[in-house]
C-alpha cells in the first residue's frame, strides 16, 4: 500500500480525483486521503508542517505495514535555468537544506519512464533571483551557482520519512513551476502541472516494491561493519547518521565494497572533535 505526500490541496487534487481517495476521519491535525488500496496526505507549506506531517501518518501504521510502504512526495519547484521548461518532471536525487547545510540522498529510480534527476535545495521561505514585491528571498548569482530547483519541503519530508521508513521506500519528484521570478502559482496552473504527468507516474507509484523481504544490509551487512567500529563511542545520533550514509552507498553501489575508513585510527582518536571528523571524512567517502 504506497503512500503520497503533497505540500499543498492543488498539489493533490488530481490524485485524489484519480484515486477517487476520501477523507480519513482520525484524531490528528493534517488532512489523510485513503481508498483501499493507498494515502494521500496534505501536509501544509514548509518543511516543519511536512516533517510534522510524515510523523503524524507514520504513528497510525504498524512498522511491518511501514517497511513494506512505498513513500513518495511529489509537488512544484522553482528552476534557476531560465531555459528549463515548465511542466518538466524530475527525480530528486539530492537535497540540500539552505539554513542547516545538511545533504540528504534519495535513492535513484533506474526503471521510471522519467529518466529526468537533479538536486534540490529547501529553503524556509519562498525564494526569487530578482527583486520583487512579494517579500521573496532574493539569491544572489553566487547562491544561485549550485542551485538547480527549490522548494519549502524536502528535506523536512526526507529527514522525517528515514526515521520511520526503509531508505529503499523513499522518493521525491517534482514538476518545474516557474524561474524564480518573484511570483506565486495559482492554484488552477499548480493542478495543471501536476496533471502532465500523472498517469505515467500512478503507473509506478501503484507497483509493488521491488526488494526481496530479507534485507541484507540490516542482517548482514551493517552487524559487520559496526562490529569493525564497536570501540567508537558513538552518540545514538551519530550511529543513526552514519547507518544512513552506509545504506546510501549500499543502495546506490549494491554490487561494491563499502569503503571503510583507516581502522587503525580508532586507538588515536582522543576527543569528541576527533570522533565527529573521523566519522564526517568517512561520510564523505560514501557519499561520492
């Protein structure tokens, strides 16, 4: 049973057309969509809203029921490139959060009919590349560089959904709305857009997850690994972050080794400064 996250009523409107989903009548505070089949929840603008929203439906589910869920968000970005065409359909393959720095990696769909990927950064308000009057963030051409679409939600969807969700579970798409031109969507232009490509993606979104039911990073691959690090003092925020990078590599590279760090170096490690680089260098390394 799949579900679909969208920040905004106009977003999911033609889903819930679609689907012919109705109301979920529960005791929470955002809006669940439900046939018999899959959930549409509308979470509301902003990573906080979307994040609340993803704990909020996660705790009405079983974890057996949420390992085997296949979680996406799908909705509008902005694009910096003038020359990119509204109405284009891309997987998200990266996203940056602006205020934090953070980098989240969703796993690539190799078999989608929409082969388009790029990166995606989430920022707290709306964002523009020139001036305006609607109190847009305006980016300079320095920001604007590694940019290539924005959003409000992402990464807040993103950090929530793998605290509850399989990473393998976990995909985020998103339709060009506009340039960054210092202007809102109507909500009827939002629902057009987001109608392009439905059929294409309900297709895929409807099919089964693809993986066998053992999971062979969490019984073998991950025991051996921390086995090999077992006198790190790790924090249980630190194991968690790592665990993370290590199935990222492990998802995207299913037939390498993961790279280990210098083993050697675990004796010489004196303080919680040595310890946060030894693991962030070796973050780095999984995350090539």
């Amino acid at each position: 049973m799949p579900s679909l996250f969208f920040a905004v009523l106009s977003e999911a409107k033609p889903w819930i057309q679609k689907t012919n989903a109705k109301p979920l009548h529960h005791s929470g505070k955002f809006r669940i969509y439900q046939n018999e089949s899959m959930y549409i929840v509308v979470t509301g603008t902003g990573k906080v809203s979307m994040a609340l929203a993803v704990s909020e439906f996660a705790h009405l589910l079983s974890k057996e029921d949420r390992n085997r869920m296949k979680v996406w968000n799908i909705g509008i970005a902005g694009s910096k490139n003038p020359n990119s065409k509204i109405g284009d359909f891309f997987w998200i393959h990266k996203i940056t959060d602006y205020c934090s720095k953070k980098d989240y990696y969703p796993e690539r769909i190799l078999t989608s009919n929409i082969k388009f990927e790029t990166s995606l950064t989430t920022f707290d308000r709306p964002v523009a590349k020139v001036k305006n009057s609607n109190q847009f963030l305006e980016l300079s051409e320095k920001e604007l560089h590694s940019i290539s679409l924005v959003d409000m939600e992402a990464s807040g969807f993103f950090e929530a959904t793998s605290l509850y969700f399989p990473l393998e579970n976990i995909s985020i798409g998103k339709v060009i709305s506009d340039h960054l031109d210092g202007n809102f969507c109507k909500q009827e232009t939002v629902e057009t857009l987001i109608q392009i490509h439905l059929d294409t993606l309900y297709e895929e979104w409807i099919l089964p997850l693809p993986w066998s039911k053992e999971d062979k990073f969490e019984t073998i691959i991950w025991p051996e690994i921390y086995g090999k690090i077992n006198d790190l003092r790790l924090t249980e925020t630190m194991r968690h972050d790592l665990k993370k990078s290590l199935r990222f590599y492990h998802l995207r590279y299913p037939n390498s080794q993961i790279p280990l760090p210098n083993l050697d170096m675990i004796t010489s490690l004196k303080s919680k400064t040595d310890l946060k680089s030894f693991i962030d260098s070796w973050k780095e390394k999984l995350h090539v």
